[in-house]
C-alpha cells in the first residue's frame, strides 16, 4: 500500500503494521523525506462487500456496497419480462367515482 506524507506530499514507507481487529489493521509509516522526518499511524478498514465470499465467515457483519444491490435487482429485472400492467382491468379503489374512505367503512359497519 502506498502513502504520501500529509505534510510534504513526498512518499512514505509502511515500518510495521498491526491488525487490531479483523477488519482493521493499523500501519505505521515514515516519510521518504528526509528533511521532513514525519512518521504516523494509519488505519485500513473493510468496510464493505463488493463481491460475496464463497465461503463465508459467519462472526463477520460487513453490508453490501449499494451497486451489489442494484446489480442484484437489474438481473433479477432482466430474468422476468414487464408486466403488463396497461392491459389489466382497474382494481376497484382505482376505478374513477370510488371513495376509497366511504367503501372501508361501509365495510366496517357490515362486519359482525
């Protein structure tokens, strides 16, 4: 993994790193630069799925990036044809003249 300095922009070195969790590994780095000298921590997280594990460990929670969902729903959109929703008859409450408050609750007052 490549770093540059926050301070001179020149190119730091991974010393040594950590991992603190499984998610999370902590790298400590020096500047290439010598006359700045800066050294400091960094931290790399796993934050999200962009392609599901074949074998997955059941302990780690990570959520699917949002694409993998609407690649998810586009293949799925492609598998089924469109519904022809123009062809089929208006249900009752979508037909012009209904009040779909009055119906419910002459409905309510029926009911035993």
């Amino acid at each position: 993994m490549k770093m540059r300095c926050p301070h001179c922009k020149s190119w730091a070195s991974v010393r040594s790193s950590e991992q603190v969790t499984p998610l999370l590994r902590e790298s400590f780095l020096i500047c290439k630069n010598a006359a700045c000298g800066h050294t400091f921590a960094a931290a790399t997280e796993i934050n999200r799925t962009l392609s599901p594990s074949a074998t997955p460990d059941p302990s780690i929670l990570l959520p699917l990036s949002p694409h993998v969902r609407r690649r998810d729903v586009m293949e799925q959109m492609a598998r089924h044809p469109m519904a022809q929703c123009d062809r089929l008859p208006p249900a009752e409450a979508d037909r012009p003249g209904t009040d779909t408050d009055a119906t419910e609750t002459e409905s309510a007052a029926l009911a035993p």
